[in-house]
C-alpha cells in the first residue's frame, strides 16, 4: 500500500476537520503534546493516596477466599476431605472442583482440541500451585486456618517439565486431547528458502533455550465478585487490563451471555507489564464462588502465589539456521520453534509465539523463510502476557546468530547489521512473512547512535582492558519493536481452511470518547487500563492542543465498566498500543467534536468555519483574533440550546470513536500476516567487564536509539524506556523461573527469584530519532517493550565477545558464566548415608551425627516407640497415632520464616533390632509440599546409665518446599532435631543433646513446615 493511498484515506475520514487542524498551527501557541510536563496521577500515587483494587470498599457480608494449591506438579486426586474446613469457625463453603465445574464450563483452549482447561484442579494436578480448593470465610484468616484442615490424598504420576523432553517418546502425557503433549504443529514457507540455502556459500545455525521469566509488580492479582440470583448475571471488579477479548471467554466459562457479566476495572493499578491479563482464571473462580455462597467474595492473591501459580513468559527452545552470502549477508532463514506454554494451553495463548510472525526476520531484509512452530505443554504454570512478549525470544535466537554469523566469517557484528538492514527508500515495507514495516531510516539511526553513543571510545576501553588481560565484550542488536497488534496474528495458528471456516479475525480497534458537560468542561474516557504509562496525561495534552485548551481543563477517565462504557474485544492496555492506537483514537474524537464547535461558532461570529482557530481557552476568527467566543459557552450550548445550532453542527454532548486502521487484515492464504500496524526500530550497543574471579557482569556502558515516530511525552518515553531496560537486565542477568525435574517450582520467593534493585540498574544513554508512522493519527508508534526485546540479547552478545566463548544461556548468572570458563562443577563427594526412597529432581538433605540422653536404652527404645511420648517430644505435633507396632501416623503443625502449616507425617520401622538399631522410612504431605526420608539410629549404652545415640539419614523434598525452603531447610532440620533431642532427653530425665539428634518424625515434619500456611 502506498503512502499517497494512506494519506487519502486519512484525508476522506477527516476532511470536516481540514480547517479546524490548519488553522490549529497559527494561534501561536506551542503545542502541549511532545512537551514533558508534569504527570497528573503523580500526586496522589507519591503521597499514598492511590486507589488499588485492595483500598476500595466491599459490600457489607463480602466474603474472602483462600485457595488451597497443589504441592505435586502432576498427580491424580484420589480424594479431597474437607469436612473439617467446612465445619471451621466462619467458613461459609469450600468449592472443590466438581462444585465448581458444576456451574461453569470450560476456559477456551487456545487451539481446537479435545481439552477441558477449568480454573481449579478436576481429578488431576498439572503444575505446583495449581487451585485444588477454594474456601470461603467471612475473613482471610479463617479462610487460610480452614484450608489447612483439607486432606488431599494424591497418587503422583511423572512429570515433564523440558519442551523437548515433553516430545519426547514415553513422557509423561498431561492430557489425552494432546498427544504427545504436541498442542499444535505448524510448517511455513515463503520465498524459496531451499533454493537459498542450496546456493549459499554459508549456513550457519544457533540453538536457543530462552528461559522463563515474569512481571512482578509491586501489586498482585484481585478480584471481587458477586452474583445476582434474580438475573442470573454477575458483577467483577478485578485489576484485569485486558484485553477484553477475554471478556466473552470468563462470560463462556461462567454460562452467560456478555450482557450478564459486568467487568470493572480500580482506578489503579500497581504495575503489570502484561502479566495481569492472566488474572481472568481467577475471576471465574471466585465469580464461581459467589454464585455458590450467595454472597459478594474477594480475593487478594499474596506474594508467593503469586510467584509460584500466576502466570510467566513462555520459555522456548529455538534451532535458528540462516543462509549466508560471503559477505555477510542473510539470504534466508529456518526457525524451528518449539514453545512450552505450561500445563493448560489457555488463551490467548498462543499468542506469545505467533505475535511475532510478521516479524521473524526483524530489521532485516531476507526474503526467503522457512518456519516449523510446535507448541507444547509441560506441568509449569500456564503461560501469559509479559511484557514484550514473543519478542525477547524472537530476537535473542535472531541476533545471537548475527553474531554468530560474523565471528565465523571473521567480520565485525555491527557490519553485519548494517549490510542486512532494510533500506530507508523502501518503507512501507512488507517483510517476507507479511508485517507490512510502516516507516523508518534505520541506517541514520544507527549512525546517529554510534556517533552520539561514543562508540569508538568505547572500542578503545575494550582495547584497553584486553591488553591488561581483563574481559571486557562490546554487544550490538538491532531490533523492531511492534506495536498495536492485529487480533488477528492468533488465527495464524489455523490452517487458511480452517480460518475460512472460523470467519476472519482482524483489527484493533480503539476507543474513546470525548464529552462536554453544560458548563463546557471537558472529559476523555478511554477503554484502556493505564499501568504507570501515564495516561490521564498525555490524553489531556492531546485534547488540550485540539481545543485550544490546558492539559489541566481535560478530565481524563480511565476505568472501565463494561455495562457502561464504549469499549470493544480489542480494548485493554497491552501490545504497546496506547499511544499509537488509544491516544490517537482520543484526538479523533477531540477533533469531530472541534469541527461541530466550529461550525456553531462561525454561525455566532458571523465568518467561515474554514476562519475559526481553538486557542487560549476562546474559539476565534483566524484573521480577526478578537472576534471571539469562550470555550466553554460554544461547548455547552448543545446543553442550554440545541434549537439554536446550525442544521449541519449536529449535537457536541458527547462523541465516541471506534478506530480500526485498514492495514491490519486477516492472514492470506499463504499464511502471511502483518501482525501489528506499526514498528519503532531500536538499536543497542554496550561495553560489559566481567570479574575474572566473581565472573560477575558489570554493565561499563548501555547505548539505547529508539524511533518510536512522534514522542507525545519525551520523559515518560524516557521512564519507558528505563522500565524496559530494568526489566530486560533482570530477564539477563538475575531472573528465571526455575523447576525441578519432577516439576517442583525452585524459586517461589524473592529471596531465589532475584529481581534488580535500583542500585543495580545502570542510567542507559538514551538517544531518539523520529519518523512519524503514516498509518496512526498522531504519527506516534508503541514504546516500552522494545528494550526487554534488545537488551537481553544484546547483553549476551557482549558476555560472548568478552569471554570469547560461541553460545551463553540467560540468565548470565555468575555460576553458569563459570561453568562455560572453568567447566563444569564436579559433584560433592559421596557421603555415607543410606540411600532414600526419593524421586528425581527432589532437593536432597543428608545427615549424620550423634546424641547423648539420659537413660538406658531399653529406656530410650521404648519412648521412640510410645505414641504418646513421641507426641510429647516431637516440636509441634498435634496427635500420633499408632497403626501397628511398626507403623505410626503424626499430624504436625510448624512453621519457619514466612510459612506455617499442617502436615501429615506417616513412618514405618525397618531391620529392628531392639533395643540397639532401628531403620525408619517414612513421607509427609503438607499443603504446598511433600517429603521422604529414610535413617538409621543406632542406641549403645555409655556405661553410666544414658545412652548414646548415632543416626544418619538422607531425606528428600519436593513441591514448594523446594522453593520456599530452600535457603533455609539445612539449617532448621538441624534446629527441629536439637528441639526433638532436648524434649527426648528431658523426658528420659534430664540431659540434653550433644551434636545435635534424629529424629525422621521431627525432619519430615520441619520440611513439611516449610510448605506453607499461612503467610
């Protein structure tokens, strides 16, 4: 499509404006927008006075939830008893999945298959943190104390927890409906990329596992729902930002029809970056919740939760290979993506690995691609939104093997990217996969960056620092960073028949709605649910310039009511569409408004419509500045006197807008989809040291060029950018979701998932070029994404040069970095202890040592074996019972740290020999974990009437514990055994412990503790 074509469009939608918009320019006045003046939502977020989803008042009689989680990754639920939590002080119901089946239906699928995905646990556990239970009280305390008292039997099965494990022959499969855990399977092709690969001199190849990450924003997930009987219709207010596409999804789920659910959003939200979409499970699980209590219910999701079982990025193993002339130059590539979105295939899921299929050959002009996509589940939490999503994978496989591509051949990377760069005479240009690239000259950006980034002086340090034999590495990536997506680049997982059958999907739209109250004030209302992107202030700098008005005689309004506002399935805040699409929506709606006033105002001032100026608060003849009118008496005579407009002003009450640009077309038969409707371009370089002993990365200089078209708020573009690149540098060097082999969640708190400190985040140099996109009304295209895009890569590609080294893994932590310098760790030496019955991937404790207690053995050997002793003794234990002489069951109370909990321990007695030696094996099941242990204590007498006791034992734990505990079991094993001893020996008369002592009931019991309670 032309630039001459588009421009006619415009010009068509808009020509009763021509004069408005002209004239515009002439009143003198410097426009608000592009200028950074101070934010309206800042006052009352620094000085506490934000309004959260938590601050806002409940309906007297709201109930509060507690969800009672999975510790297994995968396991059948042989049974659930919750009598007890039923019968809890001020319990009001417990919801297991079949209560809750019953009055829902399934969550969309992200692909057409037989797969049921509900937003509880029915029969099976698939992830750790899965809700197995829901309970319901009048508060969150005595909702928690009840979910303690559920007792979940589950009958484990195996787990696979790697993508291409998950393909593998013989894994485990998470539901019938995917066979082979394969969820979809997809092959593309376009151009003629065998031919290229057959003819080129060079191939080249990289293989990626990007891992999972996630948000984390200072405010969790929540909800309050509440169901009126009557109309069978519910009410949610949830910190959801869409997209509202999800809206006809919880409808379905809950069995009624869109006009029935109506979905409210808080005034604020603290922070989300994508991952708060994945909030609309919850919804319909306490929205189920309400319907079976009769009563409003909330629920606030807390810290570890939120880590363990909201949602992260997709993690995604990659083989990339490329086509290469001699000089450097990609001739064509071959992805072969396989992405793991974790155990239910949710939607829009999959929606991370296809956002980006326009744009599989970036900044880059290749015209020949070749394409496999698989997708596959594995039991780790579903996957969502994060921020940049798709991209970060994309590029990191994409830029790695530039990379790659000019060490091999001996040429500098930043030659590479500038030979391979699309030219700036070819924009709008369509890419070999069908993203239709809007505009740029990202041959000037990158001059530009390299001159005003100092990068020769840069080069120089690094000569420097090598000749002092120190490692120090220069990155460079160049990316384009899209914006405002197509809704229709999902349907691109469907075969072109399939689509044909399904109705096209395409678009994106906006919405906005602009009103003038009888006292000619002004509102913005915008379906779109800000973050931190600051939008009551940029929509009152665009309206403001509209109307010749200040910024501050806007009102701006974004919550959304969906049973009252103008909104559409395409309307949230997500993709980087707010400036581009919302913002740009807004002035369309400003400006139909401004041309009715006009005309009305032409009529009063007796002169043309094409002679009236908005300027200074007055609406004004152009040529004759003091025949003039007051804003707000022309805005408010549509209130005071509709008879005295002119028959073509129509009515300026209220004006709303509906936009939807016409680039953003389905997928064609050949597959190819510009999957969002316009690209800024980013080009980063930096200069990293890396410790020669710590191996820690230490950024010397970050170098960020963006064109992001026309800057509406040059600090918040800035603040964007800074939130970005933070985000990325803890996505490249700190963060990752990481699991066990069978599935147990390994960094559950904040003290495993490491997240970057204002301290560790360096100031990016940030530099800025605009070339305005042809295709949105305010030449403005999406910021804020791109750098969690480039900064990884770029990052690694840095580390590489530095340490000389072909392939690294993110994120750079310091003890991978040393594995790829000095080799692998080798593994601790064997210890002496018995084997465990433990399974693989569980986290090991190993022990032994020896205890004194008063007392013969006979004496001691007795008490180990007396119920009623060992209850005594045993720290936290509410009752043990004895099933035969051999066999005992405990149930334990403990806590450590954050996290309390009960937990069933049972113990079995192996090879006695009484009174001298015991084995005992044993479990325990806790809420959120489960362990295994198996010791050997050995009584001898000390020939002065006390006994000595040896022990060894090796123990195992598995779910949360592994992550909650982790930092902190060793210790307070040890801890929980001297307790047990000391109680031991007290009993026994006197005495205490001597290097501490055994006891397998104390240790499973502790590593039960570590599970969690309440927090």
């Amino acid at each position: 499509m032309s630039p001459s074509r588009q421009r006619t469009r415009r010009e068509v939608c808009r020509d009763m404006l021509q004069a408005v918009r002209s004239a515009n320019p002439e009143s003198g006045h410097e426009p608000w927008v592009g200028r950074s003046i101070e934010r309206v939502e800042d006052a009352a977020l620094l000085s506490g006075r934000g309004r959260f989803i938590d601050d806002l008042g409940v309906a007297p009689g709201t109930l509060h939830a507690a969800i009672l989680r999975s510790p297994h990754a995968h396991a059948d639920i042989v049974s659930i008893d919750a009598e007890a939590a039923r019968r809890s002080p001020g319990v009001a119901a417990v919801l297991i999945g079949s209560d809750v089946k019953a009055v829902t239906t399934s969550l969309v699928v992200g692909v057409k298959a037989s797969v049921e995905c509900w937003p509880i646990a029915v029969d099976r556990v698939r992830y750790v943190g899965e809700p197995v239970a829901v309970v319901v009280a009048t508060d969150r305390a005595r909702a928690e104390d009840a979910a303690e008292l559920i007792n979940v039997e589950y009958r484990p099965r195996g787990a696979v927890v790697d993508p291409l494990g998950a393909l593998a022959p013989g894994a485990a499969v998470l539901h019938d409906g995917f066979p082979g855990n394969l969820a979809s399977d997809r092959a593309f092709r376009y151009g003629d990329p065998e031919k290229a690969f057959a003819n080129a001199p060079h191939r080249f190849s990289i293989g990626i596992k990007y891992p999972r990450n996630s948000c984390t924003p200072i405010e969790t997930y929540g909800v309050v729902a509440s169901h009126d009987a009557g109309e069978d219709a519910y009410e949610v207010l949830a910190n959801f930002q869409g997209p509202f596409s999800i809206h006809t999804v919880i409808a379905r789920a809950l069995k009624v029809p869109g006009n029935r659910l109506r979905l409210r959003t808080p005034p604020d939200s603290g922070g989300s970056f994508g991952v708060k979409q994945g909030v609309f499970p919850y919804i319909v699980l306490i929205a189920a919740a309400a319907r079976v209590t009769g009563r409003p219910v909330k629920w606030i999701e807390d810290r570890l939760e939120h880590l363990t079982a909201s949602v992260s990025a997709t993690n995604r193993a990659t083989t990339l290979s490329a086509a290469v002339a001699a000089d450097g130059r990609i001739l064509a590539l071959d992805w072969d993506q396989v992405e793991d979105c974790g155990a239910h295939l949710r939607a829009p899921e999959p929606a991370t690995l296809y956002r980006m299929h326009g744009n599989l050959t970036g900044a880059y002009d290749i015209r020949h691609v070749k394409v496999r996509n698989r997708v596959v589940v594995t039991n780790k939490t579903p996957t969502g939104l994060n921020r940049g999503f798709g991209g970060p994978q994309v590029y990191f496989a994409l830029e790695r093997l530039v990379q790659r591509i000019a060490t091999s051949l001996g040429l500098d990377p930043l030659d590479v990217i500038k030979r391979n760069l699309i030219d700036a005479g070819v924009f709008p240009y369509r890419t070999a996969t069908g993203a239709l690239l809007d505009s740029g000259n990202y041959q000037e950006a990158v001059a530009r960056a390299v001159e005003q980034g100092r990068l020769a002086e840069l080069k120089a340090r690094r000569d420097k620092a090598r000749a002092q034999g120190r490692l120090y590495g220069i990155g460079f990536t160049a990316v384009v960073e899209p914006s405002v997506s197509n809704m229709g680049y999902i349907t691109t997982v469907l075969t072109a028949a399939e689509r044909r059958k399904a109705g096209p999907k395409n678009g994106a739209q906006a919405t906005a709605t602009v009103g003038l109250d009888p006292v000619g004030s002004v509102t913005v209302h915008v379906a779109s649910v800000p973050q931190g992107q600051g939008h009551r202030t940029v929509l009152s700098q665009v309206v403001a310039d509209v109307f010749g008005l200040q910024p501050k005689d806007i009102r701006v309004n974004t919550e959304i009511d969906t049973a009252k506002d103008a909104w559409s399935i395409a309307s949230g805040n997500y993709a980087s569409r707010f400036a581009a699409a919302v913002a740009g929506t807004a002035k369309l709606a400003a400006e139909r408004v401004a041309g009715r006033l006009a005309r009305i105002a032409a009529s009063q001032l007796n002169v043309e419509a094409a002679d009236i100026v908005f300027a200074n608060g007055f609406v004004a003849s152009k040529h004759n500045p003091e025949n003039r009118i007051a804003f707000s008496r022309v805005a408010a005579l549509s209130h005071w006197s509709p008879g005295s407009l002119p028959d073509d002003a129509g009515q300026t009450i209220r004006e709303t807008v509906f936009w939807t640009p016409p680039e953003l077309t389905p997928p064609d038969d050949e597959d190819r989809i510009n999957s969002s409707l316009c690209h800024g371009f980013i080009f980063d370089f930096c200069g990293v040291e890396i410790d020669p002993v710590t191996l820690e990365t230490r950024i010397d200089r970050y170098v960020t060029m963006h064109d992001c078209g026309t800057i509406l708020h040059p600090g918040m573009v800035n603040g964007q950018i800074r939130g970005g690149f933070a985000q990325a540098l803890g996505a490249a060097l700190l963060e990752e979701y990481a699991y066990a082999a069978d599935g147990s969640f390994l960094t559950g708190t904040l003290a495993d998932y490491l997240l970057p400190t204002a301290t560790d985040v360096p100031e990016p140099e940030i530099f800025h070029m605009e070339t305005p996109s042809p295709f949105t009304p305010l030449g403005a295209k999406g910021v804020g994404e791109g750098n969690c895009m480039s900064t990884p890569v770029c990052l690694a590609n840095a580390v590489a040069d530095a340490l000389g080294v072909a392939d690294v893994t993110l994120p750079l932590v310091p003890a991978r970095l040393a594995e790829l310098v000095r080799g692998a760790e080798p593994p601790p030496p064997a210890g002496g202890a018995t084997a465990a019955l433990v399974r693989k991937g569980d986290r090991r404790l190993r022990g032994e040592g020896a205890a004194s207690v008063k007392g013969g053995p006979e004496q001691v050997w007795a008490m180990l074996l007396d119920p009623a002793t060992l209850q005594s003794v045993i720290p936290g234990c509410q009752r043990v019972d004895k099933v035969t002489e051999t066999h005992f069951r405990a149930d334990v109370t403990l806590g450590i740290g954050p996290v309390t909990g009960r937990y069933r321990a049972d113990v079995e007695l192996f090879d006695l020999d009484p009174p001298r030696a015991v084995t005992l094996r044993g479990s325990a099941t806790g809420a959120l974990g489960f362990g295994s242990a198996e010791g050997r204590i050995t009584l001898v007498s000390d020939g002065n009437g006390g006994t000595t006791l040896t022990y060894n034992y090796d123990a195992a734990i598995g779910g949360k514990v592994a992550s909650i505990g982790g930092r902190l079991l060793d210790g307070a094993t040890r801890v929980i055994i001297g307790q047990f001893f000391t109680a031991l020996a007290r009993k026994a008369g006197g005495g205490g412990a001597a290097g501490g002592g055994f006891s397998l009931f104390a240790l499973l019991a502790k590593a039960a503790g570590l599970f969690g309670g309440r927090r």
